[in-house]
C-alpha cells in the first residue's frame, strides 16, 4: 500500500515539475466557475457553500507550493 502511494506521488510529482502552472489555472478557473454559479444560481447549494470557491483556492495554493518545491 505505501509502496503504491509512493510511485503514485512520484508520478503526480513527474507529471507537474514540466507543468507548473497547471494547477493555479484550475484553481483560477475553479474560482471562477464558483463566481458564474452565484451570480446565476445565488440560492442553490452550491452557492452557499461557495464549494468551487475553496476547491479552486485549495488547488491554487498547493500548485504554488509545488512549483515552489519542483
């Protein structure tokens, strides 16, 4: 099991170190998306939560961490 989740990170680590601004564009366009879903929908759940919104802010900064790293 560790020996899975190992070669899992090392391939998720591979995969972003020649893309490092991959993940603080889907964290952006996230952000985005939460900000279109409570302008048109501003009483569904998802609105409410503003659930893309920390989704989008959770990915932005560890794709800043890991570009900083890689």
């Amino acid at each position: 099991m560790l020996d899975a989740f190992n070669r899992f990170l090392d391939l998720v680590a591979e995969y972003f170190a020649h893309r490092k601004g991959l993940l603080p564009l889907v964290g952006l366009a996230l952000i985005i998306l939460n900000l279109l879903i409570v302008l048109a929908f501003p009483s569904a759940w998802l609105a409410r939560t503003n659930l893309f919104l920390h989704l989008g802010l959770i990915s932005a900064i560890l794709g800043i961490l890991l570009a900083w790293a890689l």
